[in-house]
C-alpha cells in the first residue's frame, strides 16, 4: 500500500492522502519546521534526500506525501493537482502566478527582490534606462517577473536574459546593465561590486493551495492552515 | 501527424473529443438550447474603438483590445494586409452573432461546442476545446440556477464522477464590500479585493477585506444563516434565492458557497461558479453571469474544458457513452439479422446500447459500468431470440412479448443480476 501511495504519480491525490510539494534548499528547514508546528510528524532535513516520503498517519491521522522540489517547481506540481498544497517563496509565483492560491504569509524566509546595478553606475540609474545603447539588458533567473516590472514602472521593454544562476555575475561583467534577483543581506551584491537601486518584491515564504483540493479536502486543509495562519502570525508580530 | 496547436492530444484523442462535445450538445438540447456556429475567423478592422487620446496602435487600446488582451488573441495578417483574429473565446464569438440570432424576449439559449485559439504564456497559440451554454438575457436566479443544472448534468452524463460546485458572487461581494464601508479601488475600476481574489493571492486580498469573505462561506445552510445575519441588501437577497433554487435542484450537498471565487475575468458581474472532480487538479468548467463590454451583452453562460475533460475521461474509470449504457447486449450464434434490427430497436425506444463482441467482454463492460455508478442490463442475442440476464429496462420488461418473455430456456431472469465472470 505505501508503494502503491508513493507511485501514484500523476492527477490529483486520493481523498485519504494529503501531498505537499516542499522546497529544497533555503526553505525547506523552516517550512518543516512550520508543519511541524502546525501538527503534521514532518522529519527534519535528513527528510530532503528521499524526494518522495509517505508518512502514514502524519497529517492528523491522515496519510501525508512530502514532494521535496525545487522552489521555482513547487507552484507547478500545486497546479497541476499532483500536490495539494505546497510551501514556495513569493518570488515563484510572482514568476508564475497562474492556477495556484496563495492563502498564506507564512512569514518565514524573508528577503527582497531587486535591481542591482555596478556601483558606479548607480549615479545615473534610473537616468541610464532612456540612453543605454542598444537597448537596456536585463539578467534575471525571473524573465516574466522582469519584464513585467520594467514595462509597468519605467514603461520600458528591456532585453531579458535568462539565467539559471549566479546572475550578479552577468552584470560584474557588463553582459548585463543590470539584474533583477533576490538579496538577503546584500554580501553577495557588494562582494561583487553592486549595489541594489530598486527595491521590486518583498519575499517571504507563502502556503499555497490548489483550488480543487481546496474544495476536497477543505477539512484537511483548513485545520492545517488555522494553525499555520496562527503561528505566521506570531512570526509576523515577533518581526 | 498531429496538430501541434492541440497540446493535449495524446491524452485526448480527437474521437474522444468528438464524443465529449455531441454529449455536451445532446444534454443541452434537452435543456432547450440549440447549436449555434461562430466563424473560425473574424476580420479586426471596424470593430475596434481606440479609447480617446490613446496612441497606441489599433486594437491595442479600446473595448475590443482590451478584450483580446485578457484572452491571448492571435491575429494574422492576409495577403493584402488585412488584419485578421483567430476565435479566441466561444462566449465572445457567440454573443457577436446573438444580435442576428435574437427571437425575442423570452432569453435565447444557445449552445456550442468548438475550438479556440489563444497564445499561452510564452506566446505560443495553442486550440483549446470549450463546449457550453449560454443563457442571453437570462433572469436572475432561474438563470444562474438553470446554468448550474444543466452543466451538472452534462458531467453527469459524460461519467466525469462526483462533481462539486462552488459558488460566488461578484456583485454580493461588492455590495457588502459597500455595506462595510467605501471600496478601495484598482486599476480596471473594480474593487482592489475583487483584483486580488481574481489573482488568486488570498494574502493580498485578506488586507484589503473588510467583510471577513472567507467567514461566510461553507455549506447551504451555514451560508444562509449567515449572510441573514450579515445585512445586506437587493444582491443578498437575490443570492439566497438562487441557494433555494440549487437546493431544489437536488445540488444542496455538492455545493459549497465561497465568496472567494469570484471568476478568473473581469467581466463575471453577478453569481460565478466552478465544477470540479477530485481527479483533476484543475476544474472542469466555469460559469456565471457576465456583462461584456460593448453593448448589450449580458447574460448567463458556462464553459468547460474539453481538453480537461477528455484526459480525464481517457484515463481509468468511465467514458462517455460507452460507460453508462442502459444495455450491453453480446451475441450468441446471433445472425446479423437478429442482432442489428434489435439494438436499432432498442436504441430508437431511447436507450443506450453497446455491443460486446462476446459474453465474457459484456460481463466485463458491465461490471466496469457497476463500479462507475450504473447499472446496464445484459442481452443475450441467440439465433432463436434473445434473453435478458437479470431484469430488462424498465419499459422493456412492460412491452408484451418482451423482455423475460421471450426467454428460450425458461431460466428466471428476475431480480438484479450479479456479474458471474
């Protein structure tokens, strides 16, 4: 029975069966440590290596399925029904909003998104947008965000690069005049020599649900995020 | 080789989707509404109206532009530079004929099943299979409840599975909204919670709501209770008696009220609702009342997703009209002629009827069927006549001659019949 639960890959999962799609990496600790405390027997990080773990009877005697996956992932496998609900940062579904609930600030993994610019170039900024020759480049792991922010706040439609990684070195170089990615102390842009000129998301982590699951498993859910909703809210007051 | 524009084609094939859309328009041509075809493609020009001082270029700005915006419309050019756009939404394609269609004042109730062309959101068209109803003009609620009905219906003939509807309310929840106090506004007009909601981001729309959304919604008769005591005005009301009307209708434990939904566009003006099945992530189907720009285009309508649908359907468990039928008949040394005129028969008197190749794959489809929720009879067809295993249909069993009558062997047919293989 537990093979069969962990194979039952695609479409939604069964009714007795709750699957939460949790990211790996920077989060994950935290949004374990919040499941936990909202009354799901989540293992801690040691969890992470097995990608997909049944834990019988773990989600207030239900069946509980943890997909750990790649943040940007995790509103992609809510969507599709193969979670039911998942814990991802702000940044992923600014990226990808579509077909997803965001229900809850869960006030964990805060950080901002910004345009970070070479030091010396952040006099001119935003003047430089207009003159730039060629046309404004733009690195970015966040393409559709990007656009989106530079046409609705400067009217521009800048030239996109996307990148999987490491963007901040795209503009140390002058591939790009600028980047558009996620600072959290600012050591990384400064070891680098630039500095953030706009701020374009504050980001934290968010519970998100999908719609049908929502209206399936609503008892489930909605328990899990009574509790969730309170502890965010200490976390929230505690800042 | 495929039409790359139909994403979902391996799941569904296009006879299944075939199949999905006839059901579609056979259910709702019980529910009195009658086809109607719009054209694949429509010329731009004319139909544009750029807002005043606008400088962008044609049909970017205006009624139309804004339209083809929320949708993803794919325009192409013809030889002579005339611009053209790909059918991009059924309800908008069907409400630019209603003027020419229009009987009078008693509504006019038109259905569709067909294709659309949208760009996803790398741009890229891709034909999508919407198959509805639409209500022009509908009253308000028989409308909104007629919708619900009928689209619960169609699921239910497709063999979708347990259905559940949500309902919400545009215009209740910018009347109480109202009653709470002056809405904040965003950037279309509406209410800045009414954007958040239609986004999906419940986080935004909880700082901005000031009714406590999520607190009155639930079962039938929490929500009754609750909006009473709430206050409230004409809207109210109006919601309360379409709650009674889907009662009635027999939908009172499949529904859930949740004033959260209030439809992906901006054009939903009244009660919205969604139709899901626990085996897609995604509904099925939405619905609701709309006012469109431009004119008088109003009414009440549902659409849903064939392409959902059908990958649904394709998988393990039911298919349209080959999973529910009233009748699997399986011949036995029958000649052609004892077996053709017979299902004719029985298929003229209107019941649906399958043809197993043998007695074991009959046994086998019937008892799939059982699992699924109905319950076909079996029939033997023999060289000498044919017997029913278990009790005929209904009006089968009334028919002299019919029936257990025509039993060749005497054996007692009576009673449910239990699958042996």
């Amino acid at each position: 029975m537990v093979a069969a639960a962990l194979n039952g890959g695609g479409g939604q999962a069964g009714e007795a069966l709750l699957t939460l799609a949790l990211p790996k990496g920077r989060l994950a600790e935290e949004a374990a440590a919040a499941l936990r405390a909202g009354g799901l027997d989540v293992p801690g990080e040691e969890g992470e290596q097995e990608l997909v773990r049944l834990l019988p009877g773990s989600a207030f005697g239900r069946d509980l399925r943890l997909l750990w996956v790649r943040p940007a992932d995790v509103p992609a496998y809510v969507r599709e029904g193969a979670a039911d609900a998942g814990v991802t940062g702000k940044d992923a579904l600014a990226e990808e909003p579509q077909g997803v609930l965001e229900r809850l600030d869960l006030g964990f993994g805060r950080c901002r998104m910004v345009v970070a610019v070479r030091r010396a170039e952040a006099e001119r900024w935003p003047a430089r947008l207009a003159g730039e020759a060629g046309g404004l480049s733009v690195a970015t792991k966040y393409p559709r965000l990007a656009r989106r922010y530079f046409l609705e706040r400067h009217g521009l439609r800048p030239r996109v690069l996307e990148l999987r990684g490491s963007v901040e070195v795209a503009a140390t170089v002058g591939m790009a005049a600028a980047i558009v990615d996620l600072v959290q102390t600012g050591a990384t842009l400064r070891a680098n020599g630039l500095v953030a000129v706009e701020e374009v998301l504050p980001v934290s982590a968010r519970w998100i649900v999908n719609p049908v699951s929502l209206r399936w498993k609503r008892p489930l859910l909605g328990e899990l995020e009574r509790r969730l909703a309170a502890l965010a809210a200490g976390e929230v007051a505690a800042r | 080789m495929a039409d790359p524009t139909w994403r979902e084609e391996g799941a569904a094939s296009a006879l299944l989707r075939h199949r999905i859309e006839r059901t579609v328009l056979e259910v709702l041509a019980r529910w009195g509404y009658r086809e109607v075809e719009t054209p694949l493609l429509e010329p731009v020009e004319g139909e544009l109206r750029p807002a005043a001082g606008a400088g962008g270029a044609a049909g970017e700005a205006g009624h139309l532009g804004e339209e083809e915006r929320w949708f993803g419309a794919v325009r192409l050019m013809d030889g002579g530079g005339r611009p053209w756009r790909l059918r991009y939404d059924a309800t908008v394609a069907l409400l630019r004929r209603a003027p020419e269609l229009a009987s009078g004042g008693a509504g006019l109730r038109l259905a569709y099943a067909t294709t659309v062309v949208r760009r996803d959101e790398e741009g890229e068209p891709v034909a999508l299979g919407q198959a509805g109803a639409e209500y022009l003009s509908a009253p308000s609620p028989l409308g909104e409840a007629e919708a619900v009905g009928a689209a619960v219906d169609v699921l239910r003939a497709l063999g979708a599975g347990p259905v559940r509807v949500a309902l919400g309310d545009t215009a209740l929840v910018t009347e109480l909204e109202r009653a709470a106090g002056l809405p904040e506004t965003g950037e279309a007009g509406t209410s800045a919670l009414l954007e958040a909601l239609r986004a999906g981001d419940h986080v935004r729309a909880a700082g901005l709501d000031r009714v406590g959304l999520a607190e009155l919604g639930g079962g039938v008769a929490q929500v009754r209770e609750r909006l009473r005591a709430s206050g409230g005005g004409a809207e109210r009301d109006r919601f309360l008696a379409l709650l009674e009307h889907l009662v009635a209708l027999g939908l009172g434990e499949r529904l859930e009220v949740d004033l959260q939904l209030v439809g992906r566009w901006p054009y939903y003006a009244g009660p919205v609702f969604e139709l899901t099945v626990p085996a897609q992530g995604q509904p099925l189907g939405y619905g609701g009342r709309y006012r469109l720009p431009g004119g008088a285009r109003e009414g009440v309508g549902f659409a849903l997703d064939v392409g959902r649908l059908a990958a649904l359907l394709a998988g393990p468990g039911p298919r349209p009209e080959e999973a529910a039928p009233d009748v699997v008949a399986f011949p036995a040394a029958a000649p052609p002629g004892a077996i053709w005129p017979r299902l004719a028969a029985l298929r003229r008197a209107g019941y649906t009827v399958a043809l197993a190749p043998d007695e074991v794959t009959a046994f086998r489809w019937a008892r799939e069927a059982a699992a699924a929720g109905s319950s076909p009879r079996l029939l033997r067809l023999e060289a000498g006549g044919e017997r029913w295993l278990g009790r005929p249909p209904a009006a089968e069993a009334a028919r002299p001659g019919r029936g257990e009558a025509r039993r060749s062997d005497g054996e007692e047919g009576a009673g449910a019949w239990s699958p042996r293989h």
